[in-house]
C-alpha cells in the first residue's frame, strides 16, 4: 500500500540508492534526483508528498532548494538531512519553514515515522484544497444544498422534480437538518421564484395569535388593532408559504387551513370578505404527520401530494468535512480572518460525533472554530471535557475517545517538561517529536514553559 510520495534530493549515490530502497519497503513511492533543480521539475500544486533533501549539495544547496520548492509548493513539507549540522543551522532551517531536520547518521526508522506524518499533513493540505476548489466550482442547487453523500444527490434531484410540479409538499426531518433550506430551494427552483418566500414557525408563535398571523386582520378586529393587517396567506399570493413545524398547530386552525386550501380563499378576522389567493404550500414537520393523533387526517391528504425526507447528519458523514469547510470559511470570510487549517484529527472528531442538532449544531460548530484559533475541533464538540489545571489532571473512562487523547498528551507533556526542568530539546528527544509538533502542542493545551523552569528554582 503507498503511503505517499518521497522526492528523495541527494548527490550522494549510496546514500540515495540505499534510502530509496528502505523508503520502498515501507511503502512509500520514491522519485530520486541527484540534483536540487531536476527536483524542482517534478514540483507542482498537486504533488501528493512530502521532500527529503540533503543539505551539502553542490548547485544549490538544501537550504536554497527548500525555499525554491517552497515559492512553487508554500505549504510543502521539507525534511532536510546533513552530516554537517548544527543547532543554528536546524534552528534557521525550521525557522524558514522546514518541517523536521535530522542528523547523519540517523535512524531509518525515525526518518520514515518523520515522513509518515509529513506524508499525512500534505495530504490534509490537498484534501481540504481539494474541498475549497469543490466548494468554489458549485453553482445552481449544488451551490445550496451541500454534501456528496448518496443521500443527498437524491435529495437536490427530488427538490428540483418537485419545485416544478407545483405541488403542495411535505418536508420530514429531525431538528437543525435543514427543512427551511429546502424549502427555500423548492421556491427558488420553482415558477413561483419570483414571488415572495414566507415563512412562519407554527410553534413558536402563542396560539391566540397565529390566526391573524396567517389570516390577517381588519382595523378594530380586536382589541389592539388599531390598523388593518396582511397575513402571511396574502404576502405569499402567488409564491411559497412554509410552515414549520405544523405538528404543533391547533387544531382550531388546522380547519380554517384546510377551508382555504380547497377553496383558494381566506378570510382575515373582523371581515366578511373573501380574498382570492394563489400559493404553494411547504409543510415541515419532525413527526409523521400520517399518525400523529393531534392532526387532522383530511389536512394530512391535503398536503401530502409529495414528501421530501432529510436524513440526520450522523447518517451522512461523508458530507461533514464539505460543510463545515464551507461555514468555518463562510464566518471567516465575513469577519475578516484566514481560517485555519482543519486537521486530520479535527476531521476525525467531527465524524465521529453523533450530531444531535444536526446541520444547524454543525454550522454554530464550525463558525466558534473559525473565529477562535486557538480551540481544537474537540474541545469544541465536548466542552465539558476541556483540559484541566496541572494539578487537577483527570483521566477518566467515561470520557470521549478524543478528550482522554487530549487528556494523555497534556499529562505526557507536563511530566516530561517537569522531569527536564522546562529544557525543550531534552523534551523534544524524550519524546521523539520535532520542535514544531512540540510547540503545537503546547499552545493547544496552553502549557506555559516558565511554570517548570520556575519550580527547578532557575
């Protein structure tokens, strides 16, 4: 199985050939060069790897070749090799962008655990190229309703057959899934595009109101009104009128809609003369209207000419990486920030998440992601779990997979700063990671260095 791409720069021949050949039995595929520029020739936006490259080489030297690559690859991930290094040097080259830089003679096995997770950071960066490039090419109904899961193909196909029928319809699916926006779609793919959209939440408005919210009123209907008053039946004459969450309304009412709908008429309160009107209506609902004992059956028939089902969230997890690319960099965008790159691990946590609020828990996810840089996708989803005070540190079974993650890296990170007395290089080769990866880290879990070079007494 490949595990990714190695440009492999080296002027030395045994050197290239033998760690070509260790790079192939682990799985990865291999381009050799001799020479920093011919290297460069096999650069371009899509190349899937990662660079290894000597340092001490004639033409152009590694450090060279690094910024070279780079102005072609910016988010390239250069691993540098020499036998002639030192600390200023591997500290100027990670300052200028390397990923790791390794010593000769090093340790075949830590050069290719290196590679294996530049490998899978290059392969985030294409992936969620992959996803802005998808995101920017929609147009039409791909444009509004997002995602690539069979589920939801069907789904824009149903919406654009049933937007031209002219059908009253039916709309079922769990809370925060995303019925208005289809609704939306259903109208704006529709002969009725150019008439008003309105929509009108049946449960959150008190019931002794929601008839003249529909219906309208004369002036001295009732008390209070003062002025005459165009229901939402009217503004939607000749366009789409959606109302959500119709399981929650009275009964009373429910009588009055279905006289309207088969009459084409409504009545406004304190008049006794009918108005004509022409509309579709939308319906949208999270119980099965069919058995739901509070709803008239005579209105169900009425209204159940199609139906459209939305799945949850949890069912299509393919789509997730799609949308919540598509709200964090909608919410950056509209404040002014460059959204961060979303990780492997982000990515994971999100799909593994049950989603109870569905799309609309996805959504408030992804916009809190894009305006704090600093919170991981996990701490987000479980913020009861959020890492605890050094000296309260908690591992605990009944946490989420991630969280008790999150927990161990904290912990392993503290001990080892402790033990070392802040020293980050004794750090770095205690626990084998590269100094990027190290402060990475101690920025997501806030680990402030001085706290431990402060309790060594220095």
């Amino acid at each position: 199985m490949n595990r990714g791409q190695v440009l492999l720069v080296d002027d030395d021949p045994v050197i290239r050939q033998s760690t070509t050949l260790w790079l192939q039995m682990a799985g990865f595929g291999v381009i050799a060069c001799d020479r920093a520029r011919e290297a460069l020739t096999h650069l371009n936006e899509q190349f899937p790897g990662v660079v290894v490259s000597d340092v001490r080489m004639p033409e152009m030297d590694g450090l060279q070749f690094m910024q070279e690559a780079r102005s072609i690859i910016p988010e390239l991930p250069v691993i540098l090799i020499t036998g002639h290094g030192d600390v200023d040097m591997a500290i100027s080259a990670m300052r200028d962008g390397a990923y790791d830089f390794i010593e000769k003679p090093f340790v075949p096995e830590r050069l290719v655990e290196t590679i294996n997770r530049a490998c899978e950071k290059r392969l985030l960066v294409l992936e969620n190229l992959r996803l802005q490039q998808d995101l920017a090419s929609r147009s039409g109904i791909d444009a509004k309703i997002i995602g690539i899961s069979p589920a939801i193909q069907k789904l824009r196909r149903d919406i654009l057959k049933y937007a031209a029928l002219n059908t009253n319809v039916i709309i079922y699916g769990e809370t925060g899934s995303g019925k208005e926006l289809v609704a939306q779609c259903l109208h704006e793919f529709s002969p009725r595009s150019e008439r008003n959209f309105v929509p009108i939440n049946c449960g959150a408005i008190p019931e002794n109101l929601i008839e003249t919210e529909l219906f309208g009123h004369e002036a001295g209907a009732f008390t209070g009104a003062a002025k005459k008053r165009t229901g939402k039946f009217q503004h939607a004459d000749g366009g789409t009128l959606l109302l959500d969450e119709i399981e929650s309304m009275p009964a009373s009412l429910q009588v009055k809609i279905l006289r309207s709908l088969q009459e084409g008429v409504i009545e406004p309160l304190g008049s006794n003369k009918q108005v004509p009107v022409d509309l579709r209506i939308v319906a949208a609902s999270k119980a099965d209207l069919s058995v739901e004992e509070n709803f008239r059956q005579d209105l169900y028939y009425r209204l159940n000419v199609s139906c459209l089902y939305l799945s949850p969230l949890r069912e299509r997890i393919e789509d997730i990486p799609l949308l919540f690319e598509y709200y964090a960099r909608q919410a950056a965008t509209q404040h002014g920030r460059d959204l961060r790159r979303i990780t492997r691990q982000d990515l994971t946590n999100l799909q593994q998440y049950a989603w109870p609020g569905n799309v609309r828990e996805l959504k408030n996810i992804a916009v809190r992601y894009a305006l704090d840089d600093m919170l991981p996708v996990a701490d987000l989803i479980y913020p009861e779990t959020a890492i605890e005070p050094l000296n309260n540190q908690r591992l605990e079974s009944a946490l989420p997979l991630a969280a008790q993650v999150a927990n161990f890296e904290y912990k392993v990170i503290c001990d080892a700063l402790q033990q070392h007395k802040g020293n980050i290089k004794a750090v770095m080769e205690m626990l084998d990671l590269p100094r990027r990866t190290l402060n990475q880290k101690m920025v997501k879990y806030q680990i402030d260095r001085s706290q431990f070079i402060d309790s060594a007494g220095e």
